[in-house]
C-alpha cells in the first residue's frame, strides 16, 4: 500500500515537473511583470524564478534549491506583493528577517516581522492586519519558534484561512527541517501541521542545501510528497577554485598571504575566512603589521564595531575583512575578487557558501584554500558531537586530498548535479595543470601505523595526530618509536597524506576525549582495520609525486 502511494506521488511530481513552468501566459503574468520593473526595479528574471513564482501562483507546493545569492527571496516577494491577501515567511534567524524587511520597506512594501522582541505596537498591526481584507499588509515574517509558541498568532492564521486571506508559506532556509541537514532546527517540525490545518494554502520551501535525501526528509516533514522540485545549477562559472598546501611554519604561511594581497590582489577586494575569534585578529594584527589595510570580524565584537568593520570595507578603505564564519549573512557586495581559507571549513556545503561570496558581479574571481592536515584535527573536535558532524568534515578533506579530479566536479559531484568534463574551462588548478601524481599502495603504510598505535595501547598511551605522525617519522617523544618501522623516504606531506586517506576511506578514525580545557583527537585504528591487517590488503591512493 505504502509503495502504491509513494508511486502515487513520484507520478504527481513527474507530471508537476513536466509542465511549463517558464511562460508569461499565466492570468497573473502581466501583473508579474509590471511588479518586477515598478517595485522592484529588476530588468531581469534570474533562472529559475519565473518558474518558481508561476507554480506557487498556481497554488502548488514547491521546493526550490537554489545556491546562496540566487535570488530565492525574490520568488515570494513578487507573489506577494501581485496577491490580494498575505504571505506567511517562516525564518529561522531574526537577522535575516531584518535584512529582508528593510530592503521591502525601501521599496514601499508593506511588510512585518514576528519575534519575541517585536513590539507590542508591531504585534497589534499584524494581528489585525491579517484579518482585515482592506489592509495592505503582504508579508508576515515569522520565526518558527514564535509560531509554536502563540496561540493567539495561530488562532489569527486560522481566521485568515477561512476569510481566504491566506495566500501561502513560504519558508526559508527549509533543510533546517531535516535532522541530516547541517543545522537542524527543532522548532521546524512544528511546521509538519501546516499543510492540514490549511489546506489549499500552497508551501514554498527554499534552500541552498541540495542533497536528496534531505529535500526527501523535508517533503515528508511538511507533508507536501509529490511536491514540484525545482533544482538551480551550482556551478559559478567565474570563480577559479584552487587548494594550496598550507605551510606548516606560522611565518611563512602569513608570508604567502601577505604576498597574495600585495601583489595577485592588490587594489582588489576580499576576504579571509579563519576558523576562530582568536585565529582572525592573530592573522589582523600581522597582516597590518605588512603594512596592509584588513578589518577583523567576529561574533564576539560589538555590534557597532562591525558596522564599521563592513562599512570600510564596502567603500574600499579595507583591502580584505579577516573573519569567522559570522561574517557571511547579509552580505551583498558584488566585486569581491578573492576569498581565502586561511583553514579548510567544516563542510562542502560552508566551503561553497562562503568562497561563493567572490565574484558575484560575474566577473572572474579567485577563491584559495589552504589546506593542512592538522586544521582538519582543530575542527574535528568541534563538530564531532553534531550528527553528520565528522562525515561532513571528512568529506571536505577529500576534496582537498584529491590529486586528479576538477574541483567543479567534486563540487557538482558534492551537490548531486550532472557534470561534464568540458564544463570547467580551465577554472580550477587541476584542469589548468595537471599535478605531477603517483599512485601507491598504502597498505603497509598503515600497518606501520597500526604497530606504532598498538605499541602506545600496551604502554597505556595515546597518540594524538601530530604524535602518531612524528613517531613514524622517528621525530617526538622517543618512546612512541617502534624500531621496526622504518622511517618514510617521503616528505612528510605525503605521510600526512596518506593519514588523511585512512581516516576518510575508514582505516584510520579519531577517538575523543574531554580534557578539563579542551576535547582532545587521539588515532585509532578504524572499523576496516579487519581488511588492512591481511598483508596482502591493497589500499590504492594518490599523492603528490615525491
Ligand atoms: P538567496 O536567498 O537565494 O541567497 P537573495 O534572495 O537574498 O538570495 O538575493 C540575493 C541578491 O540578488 C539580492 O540582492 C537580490 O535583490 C538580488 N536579486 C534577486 N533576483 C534578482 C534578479 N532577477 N536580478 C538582479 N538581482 C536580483
Ligand atoms: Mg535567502
Ligand atoms: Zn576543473
């Protein structure tokens, strides 16, 4: 029976799917139109928005992926405004509410915001504003929490259903829905009433996060199977991606960025993504200790100071912004030339967002990461306590231990698009020159490893990273040495290579432990160690040709 109705509606959204989306002969066509170049002032539909808009006039569910910067707020504005009644946005940061309503207001649209802070005066217009057929209110933001928690506003929405002031949800940032996405909201589950207490009222759900397992998650959750599903490309045609092999010496690694700013990016805008508070004003200090003009931006900074922060860096008086992942919301400005991970990010999905703030004017632009393999430590032990956490992560190290596969496609690959080889053009550093590589069995490599960690087992030791690699490397503490490991005849970066290899394909894994200060990363041998133990176990990776 279950799969009679999974069929159901797999035909359902084929058939949604199939039907043209992209005309202008809808009845409200024209009204769009005129929307689009009297109140917002937009010459042009980006791809896939027309469609968007003319399926959730048409009152049917969609869901529409579609990357940061896009334009996805445009798909329910428009409707909104072109409608008689009002649209119900469900957010999950007041923040970005903020961002939108002042850009509406600007535009002389009348629409409110719903949070615990809003003010009484606030709640009052919107509460009557929903139930009275004259009043032009068009959008109410909301956050989900606010809708759990009041009645009052739920009694409101049920009133406006009946006198069919409801013109339909639309609700950003819709992965927060699914436990597998990467911030997983639990207040978004409220949202799963939604479709039976107003029926007929369509949903439109909108985010960058692409994975199919998760857009099937959030359909189920919201109750909209069979849903029309609207995916965008992600591939940023103008941004060169490029990975960079971090230099271990904390002088020479600032010496190479000073060098990037001062020669490939003078006179061009950026940004610098560090991992910590403490990291972004270390890395602001010294690059203007070279004489170069930074701002630093973190959460931890007064609200105001930001503001200037941001200010002086739109208007060009800051070359680059040395920021945390915080400095990302909001952020609208078109000709950023270059962003640089002084760290590889948490995710594929952080990684894209935030060097895809270069370049959004379509002008080429660069985006470097510089990858080393003990950053990969540092953040492991912030996000190993999150569901999908370590996979996420290690996911972002492979694309940084690839040796031969374009960027893009790791990237497309990554989003579950279609790629074809040509599509790249030369815009990443593995299609521009291909790396002198090897391939080499790295089994008795990790043998050896297994003999260094099970001597420290016996000796009731642990190994952190950084340890199990000097040891092999007869380097450290002399104790953790094993006399029948012999030393490599590579460089050491292809020894860290081969660690990070292990522990993606499995060999390898990293064992917490809470110190009084900090979480610690120990290696142990991983759940395929079984396989790897039989001499005869190949484990075929590419490295670097030594
Ligand atoms: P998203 O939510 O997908 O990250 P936004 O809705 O915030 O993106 O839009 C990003 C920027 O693009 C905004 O400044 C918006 O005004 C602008 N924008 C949206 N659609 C268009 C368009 N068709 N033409 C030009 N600019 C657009
Ligand atoms: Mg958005
Ligand atoms: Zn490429």
């Amino acid at each position: 029976k279950q799969k009679l109705k999974d069929d159901a509606l797999l035909q359902k959204s084929l058939t949604l799917s199939k039907r043209d989306w992209n005309t202008e002969s809808f009845s409200w066509s024209k009204d769009l139109r005129i929307a689009l170049t009297d109140v917002f002032k937009i010459p042009k539909l980006r791809p896939l928005q027309l469609q968007t808009m003319n399926a959730s006039m048409s009152k049917e569910d969609v869901i529409l992926i579609m990357p940061t910067g896009g334009g996805k707020s445009l798909c329910f504005q428009l409707p909104a405004v072109i409608s008689k009644g009002v649209t119900i946005v469900v957010s999950p940061l007041v923040a970005l509410m903020e961002d939108q309503l002042h850009g509406l207001h600007k535009l002389n649209v009348n629409a409110k915001m719903l949070s615990s802070k809003a003010p009484k005066d606030d709640v009052k217009a919107i509460m009557t504003g929903l139930i009275d057929s004259k009043s032009d209110l068009r959008l109410v933001y909301v956050t989900p929490e606010y809708m759990a928690k009041s009645n009052r506003f739920m009694s409101k929405l049920q009133k406006a259903f009946e006198m069919k002031r409801l013109d339909r949800f639309a609700i950003d940032e819709v992965h927060c829905c699914s436990q597998w996405g990467h911030d997983f909201r639990p207040d978004y589950k409220f949202l799963g009433i939604l479709k039976s207490m107003f029926q007929g009222v369509p949903i439109l759900g909108l985010t960058a996060t692409a994975p199919a397992k998760i857009i099937v998650d959030v359909q189920k959750m919201l109750d909209i199977q069979g849903c029309l599903v609207l995916r965008a490309s992600f591939n940023r045609p103008n941004l060169f991606y490029e990975v960079r092999r971090k230099p271990a010496d904390k002088d020479t690694c600032l010496e190479m960025i000073v060098n990037l700013l001062k020669s490939r990016f003078q006179g061009k805008s950026g940004i610098i993504y560090t991992t910590t508070i403490k990291e972004s004003e270390q890395l602001t200090t010294d690059l203007r200790s070279h004489g170069l003009k930074v701002g630093c931006y973190h959460a931890m900074l007064e609200p105001e100071y930001r503001t200037k922060v941001y200010s002086k860096w739109m208007s060009g008086e800051y070359q680059a912004v040395v920021a945390t992942i915080a400095f990302g919301l909001g952020i609208d400005k078109p000709d950023v030339r270059f962003v640089i991970h002084h760290c590889l990010s948490k995710s594929m999905e952080n990684f894209y967002q935030e060097s895809g703030r270069a370049g959004r004017d379509g002008e080429k632009s660069t985006c470097i990461l510089m990858y080393r393999l003990m950053d990969v430590f540092k953040l492991s032990t912030m996000v190993f306590q999150d569901k999908v956490g370590l996979q996420n992560l290690y996911k972002m190290l492979a694309y940084c231990l690839d040796m031969s596969s374009c960027r893009r496609s790791l990237i497309a690959t990554h989003f579950e698009e279609k790629w074809t080889k040509s599509d790249c053009k030369e815009m990443c550093d593995r299609c521009r020159k291909d790396k002198k590589r090897k391939e080499i069995d790295a089994g008795q490599y990790c043998r050896y490893l297994y003999q260094i960690i099970a001597k420290a087992v016996q000796a009731d030791q642990r190994l952190t990273p950084l340890k199990l690699i000097d040891a092999w490397y007869n380097k450290g503490v002399a104790s953790s040495r094993v006399a029948s490991v012999p030393t490599p005849k590579f460089p050491r970066e292809v020894g860290e290579a081969i660690v990070g290899h292990l522990l993606i394909k499995g060999y390898l894994q990293e064992d917490f432990h809470y110190s009084a200060y900090t979480t610690l990363t120990y290696m142990k041998r991983g759940p395929k160690s079984g396989l790897a133990l039989d001499n005869d176990h190949k484990i075929m990776i590419e490295v670097d040709d030594y």
